[in-house]
C-alpha cells in the first residue's frame, strides 16, 4: 500500500465523471452484497449444519454472533487507521480476497472448532470492509448526496441476503451446505482483483469546499470528539439496540421457520431472500433519499425518519413470532423488513457529515464497533442462550423456545426509538459545530 495522505481538492477541480463515480458506487455496492452474502449464510445453512455437527442453539448462535462480531469489531478500528492513511482501495481489495477464502475454507470444517475458526477468519477480512468504503464514498459524493449514495451502499445488505438466502439454501438442499461455502466464497477472490484495478483513490476531501486538515490524529481523539456529540452518542446506541434485535432476527429467522412452519432450506431461502431484498432493498433506499430529501428543509428528518421506523415496527414484529400461520408470518414480516433498513443511509451520511476530513474512516469504524459489539456479538448469542434457557428451565421444546427467544428481544427496538428521537434533538447544533 502506498501513502496517499493528500491536501483539499475543491469541488471546481473535478478528477471523475459522473459515471466513473457511478461505476465506483456500483462496485463497491458488489463488495458489500459478497460481505452479507458470506456473512449471512451461515444462517440459511445452520439446520443443516446442526443436525451434522450436533451443535446446540448457543453454539449456533456463538458461530454467527461472539465468533465473528468480536474480531469483525474489533479488528475495524485499527484497519480503519491504516485506511485513513493508505490506500483505502488496497485495504478493501485485500480484506475482500481474506473473507472469501474464509468462506470458502468454511465448507471443509469437520467440527465445530473448524468452523469456529474459519468464521473468525471471515470475521477477520470483512472488518476491513466497511469503514474505508464510507471514506471513499465521502470522496466521491458532495455532502447534500452523501446520505443516498451511502443509502445505495448498504443496499448491499439486503441485496446480500437476498443472494445468500437463494443460493444457501438451494445449494444447500440439492448438494448440501459445504458446497454452498465454496459457490459464495470463490467469486469473491475474483471481485477484490476487478475493485483493485478499476477503483481509483479520490483525494481526501475532494468533495469538500472548506479545507480541514489531513494529519492523523489517535484514535482516542476520534472517541472523545465524536462521543462528545450527542447527537452521535444517541444514534450510535440506537443503531446498536437495531443491530441487536436485526442480527438476532437475521442470524434465526430461517431456523425459526423450519422448527414452526415446517418449511424446507429451500423454501426458507426463497421467501427470507425476496421479502428481505425487496422491502429491506427498498427501506435501505428509501431511508437515505428522504432523508436527504427532507433533512435540507428540517435536519432532525434524518434521525425522525429511522425513529419512526422502529417504533411502528414493534407490534408487527410480536405477530411474525407469535402467529401459527405461515402466511400471516411472512406478510407481516415484510414491513419489519422495510422499516428497520431506513436508518443505514441517515446514520452512515451523519456520521461522515460529523466527522473531521482526518477522522473519517475511524468515525466509521467507531460506528460499526459500537453496532457491532453490542449488535453483532451479543444479538445472535443471545437468541440462542435464551433459546436454550427457555428449554431447561421453562421445559419448552426447541420451538417455542426459539419463538419466545424472539419474541423478547424484539421489544429492544423501543429502545432505538428513544435513542433516534434524541439524536434529532441535538444533530442540528453539532453539525453547525463541525463547520
């Protein structure tokens, strides 16, 4: 990697057309749909891979929560340091290239300690993914566009997940799980090449018209300026408690539907994988176009519209869980679907618009340590703890364990309610302190 530290660029000295900028939106949109794809696998293929491997619930849980959202936070940070000072393109063509060799790595564990450490591995690469990804986007898109083209950019969640629920359980159904590893991780390899020598870095700050300075600061500097904000310290926690039910809801829902409806990998892949891309799709565009939309009139838009999304999403979420009807399950659960994605282009294009020109790729990572530690980590471990409490001491049997198990930890989204209503309540004083 080479050192790419550069001076303000002002927005008359324009480097790339319009569809370069497009294209490089567009790859990158590519990485994120391969990182939930392998990310989110694992959970259309966790039927199939407990009854082999004869794990329990918390063992489940633990592959796709403590396993990898440990080192996928942690690692963020210090990746996101060397992305604010090299070449960030580098740093997503080789984070790209580990977490598919993972995955594919992932398909060849004999036991759950294998899987365990391949999971990590993908945990690993994809920490790398993100952060610098919000950076270069920064670079890319002036600030008044910032929140749609990063709204564009998480459709790789859903879009992701769509792919992941499609090809997993299909490939798990005709072939079997390991199979399903190899056909999702290869391409990626292939991807990181396409990204390292068509994806150009931008100059940092180019889309800017002050100029601010480029020199790296500590990380601790980056906590403290961005935690004193307490419009970032409101929608960071908000978009955790998101991440702790949504991981948790993401990470069990197939397994949810096979125990309480019967239904096969296939079947459960085709339905998670059209309600979650579509609506979720939807939700993730949405989210950071009305945002943008409305949030030039009124900037509190850009936290309300995510509040309201989590507070309508509580009562449709007690009935997805709670119903015996599969049909009235999955309509219900279109909604959820969409609601809770409208916070990604807000949350990611404030916390750009919040951060020092130096600081931006930690203040993503920051963002994504906070989710995903307390999202990533304890959403999906928690699900399967409560699972397996549920039996040995309420002697409820392995489904309405799991029901109850989701059931109570989709009451959290009130608490990112809260925490969204707050943040507009302060964001706009400290933009107007960021100028």
């Amino acid at each position: 990697m080479t050192d790419n530290v550069q001076t303000n660029v002002s927005n008359s000295d324009t480097l790339f057309t319009r569809g370069y900028t497009h294209y490089v939106l567009g790859v990158l949109v590519t990485v994120y749909v391969f990182n939930f794809i392998d990310r989110q696998i694992l959970a259309i293929l966790a039927p199939s891979i407990k009854a082999e491997l004869l794990l329990s619930d918390t063992q489940i849980g633990a592959l796709s929560g403590v396993a990898f959202g440990i080192f996928y936070a942690t690692l963020g940070i210090p990746i996101a340091r060397l992305a604010d000072r090299y070449s960030r393109v580098n740093v997503i063509a080789i984070s790209l290239s580990i977490w598919s060799l993972m995955t594919a790595l992932s398909g060849l564990a004999a036991n759950f300690w294998q899987l365990l450490a391949a999971r990590i591995g993908v945990g690993i690469g994809e920490a790398g993914g993100s952060p610098p990804s919000h950076s270069l986007l920064a670079d890319y898109f002036a600030p008044s566009k910032r929140a749609t083209a990063l709204g564009i950019y998480a459709l790789g969640i859903p879009i992701g997940i769509l792919f992941g629920n499609l090809a997993g359980g299909w490939v798990d159904e005709i072939f079997g799980w390991r199979y399903a590893f190899f056909v999702v991780g290869i391409p990626g390899i292939l991807l990181a090449i396409l990204l390292r020598f068509t994806v150009r870095e931008p100059p940092r700050g180019h889309t800017e018209t002050t100029k601010q300075t480029l020199e790296q600061v500590p990380f601790s500097v980056v906590v403290k300026t961005m935690w004193q904000k307490k419009s970032f310290r409101h929608m960071s926690l908000g978009a955790a408690t998101q991440a702790f039910v949504g991981y948790g809801a993401i990470a069990w829902m197939p397994m949810f539907l096979v125990r309480s409806h019967d239904m096969s990998s296939g079947e459960v892949g085709t339905a998670l994988g059209l309600i979650i891309g579509i609506f979720g799709g939807l939700g993730t565009f949405l989210g950071g176009y009305l945002a943008d939309r409305f949030g030039t009139k009124n900037v509190k838009w850009y936290m309300l519209i995510p509040a309201l999304g989590f507070l309508i999403t509580v009562p449709f979420g007690f009935v997805v869980f709670y119903t015996h009807n599969l049909m009235v399950a999955l309509a219900c659960y279109c909604l959820p679907a969409f609601l809770i994605n409208l916070y990604t282009g807000p949350t990611f294009g404030m916390t750009q618009g919040l951060a020092p020109l130096a600081m931006r790729a930690a203040a993503a990572a920051l963002l994504l340590f906070i989710i995903n530690i307390i999202g990533l980590v304890f959403g999906p471990t928690t699900v399967g703890l409560l699972s397996d409490w549920f039996q040995s001491a309420w002697q409820f049997n392995n489904t309405e364990s799991l029901r109850f198990a989701l059931l109570a930890c989709n009451m959290i989204y009130i608490i990112s309610f809260i925490n969204y209503y707050f943040a507009s309540r302060h964001l706009e004083k400290d933009l107007a302190a960021c100028d």
